[in-house]
C-alpha cells in the first residue's frame, strides 16, 4: 500500500509506482479475472454473460483484420497479443511488469506465435516511440491512466500511429461483478481504488471510468477518429483511424 505524503505529484507517483508492484505480484493469478476463476468466479450465469461479451470484443478486433507491424501497450498476460499475432507481421509488446511478459511469452510459444512478438519492458508514462505502427492495441490499461496524464499519453498514442493507422483499446465498465467482491471500484469522481491479491496483500492502483464520449474527445484532440461501443454489461471496446 503506497504511503501519503504532503505533496499531490509524490502521491500520484507512489501509486503509478504501487501499480506497477501490483501487476509484477499479481503475473501468475491475473488471469483468474479473465478466465472467472477463484474470487472472480461469479457463478455460471454471471460468468457466461462475462464469455460471452469478452468474445463480442474479441471478434470486434478481429474484425478490424489488423495487419502489418502492431504496437501493444501494457500487454500483460498476452491475451490480446496472440489474437494480434494471427494477423500481425510482427508484434511489439510492451509492459512495465517482466513478471506479466514471461506468461505472455509463454502463452505465444505455446501458440507457435513467440516469432512474430518482440516483448519489451516499458514504463508507458515515460516510453517514446522511434517510428510508427500500422496499428496501437491497448486492453484495460485506460482506465490505469490518472486524468492527468490522459493526454500526455494520447499523444504517445498518436506519435505511434502511421497516418491512416488503427487504434483499437478495450477497458472495463463500471460495474462491481466485474472484480472480486473483496475490493469494491472507487466512487464516481475518485480514480484510486485498492486492489487485493489471494494472500491479502493490497495496493493501490488508479482506476478512472470515463464515458465514450469523453474519450471520443480526448483522441480527437490527438488526430485519432475514435468510436466507443459497449457490450451488455462489462465492456467498453474502441476503433479508431489517426487522421491522414
Ligand atoms: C489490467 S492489466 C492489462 C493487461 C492486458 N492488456 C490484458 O488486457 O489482459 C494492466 C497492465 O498494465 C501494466 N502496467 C502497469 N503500470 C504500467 C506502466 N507504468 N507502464 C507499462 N505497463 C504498466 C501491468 O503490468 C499490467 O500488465
């Protein structure tokens, strides 16, 4: 759990720093949320809806048939990197946790993918781009990206992308059955929430949920043509094309 102190910048700075700790412990249980499993685990009903719209999203970038050489941020586990890799020439997966990028580079090979994705540990708040890509992937990390910083890092989005180059992001929506009922999402106007792992450690990470519109905006700022959909009950997923 990362200490308070009197200056707001410091804080910001503990928690982005706690968020990476997190995600570095949490590597080999992360994907219990994916797969509803364990504290995730929210019945059959629940879970099926979870399958269903977590598929939805999946054919959505599918469905944007993504080609040519993808930048992925905050990769994680690799979920969204093996769709990637299918239709990709190649891949570059970048994440702050070595710990998250080990199981996704096992979950390639495992795919008979691990040639095409170039894995690589990144900070994305200060990480610059030496060239651009045909497309930008990024899944749950928006809503890991303090108010604060949300253009700052749009615009590393967008300084990513070719001319006429894909963006495609998927994040959660506010919704509590989304987590595991022993770390309830923080009030509407908060962005701080503490998160648990199976041996009772807590930390604290940012989690901001905006509106479709308010990134519709926020990319349109950075040249990107952005258009936010939602499933049912879980998801909000993102195409969109930087502007010629
Ligand atoms: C919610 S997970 C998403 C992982 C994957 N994209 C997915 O959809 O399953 C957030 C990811 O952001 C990474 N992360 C956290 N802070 C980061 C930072 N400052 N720079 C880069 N990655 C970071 C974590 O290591 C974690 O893998």
């Amino acid at each position: 759990m990362s200490e308070r102190t009197e200056n707001p910048a410091d804080d910001q700075a503990n928690i982005l720093a706690g968020q990476r700790d997190y995600y570095r412990a949490r590597a080999p249980e992360y994907d219990e949320w994916i797969l509803r499993r364990g504290r995730y685990d929210h019945g059959p009903e629940m879970n099926a809806r979870w399958f269903e719209e977590t598929e939805q999203v999946r054919d959505a970038l599918i469905g944007l048939d993504i080609r040519g050489d993808v930048l992925e941020l905050a990769a994680g586990t690799g979920h969204w990197t093996e769709t990637l890799a299918r239709t990709a020439a190649s891949v570059l997966a970048l994440d702050a946790s070595p710990e998250t990028l080990a199981v996704a580079r096992e979950r390639l090979g495992r795919a008979g993918l691990a040639e095409k994705v170039r894995f690589e540990i990144a900070d994305l708040f200060e990480w610059v781009p030496d060239r651009t890509y045909d497309a930008v992937v990024f899944g749950f990390w928006l809503s890991h990206v303090p108010d604060d910083r949300l253009q700052h890092f749009l615009a590393t989005v967008a300084a990513s992308l070719r001319p006429g180059g894909k963006v495609f992001w998927v994040d959660s929506l506010r919704q509590d059955s989304a987590t595991a009922p022993d770390q309830p999402l923080p009030a509407e106007e908060e962005e701080v929430m503490t998160r648990r792992l199976n041996d009772g450690r807590t930390f604290q990470v940012i989690k901001r949920f905006r509106s479709g519109a308010t990134y519709e905006a926020a990319f349109a700022r950075q040249g990107i043509d952005l258009t936010v959909s939602e499933t049912p009950a879980y998801f909000q997923y993102a195409t969109g094309v930087r502007r010629e």
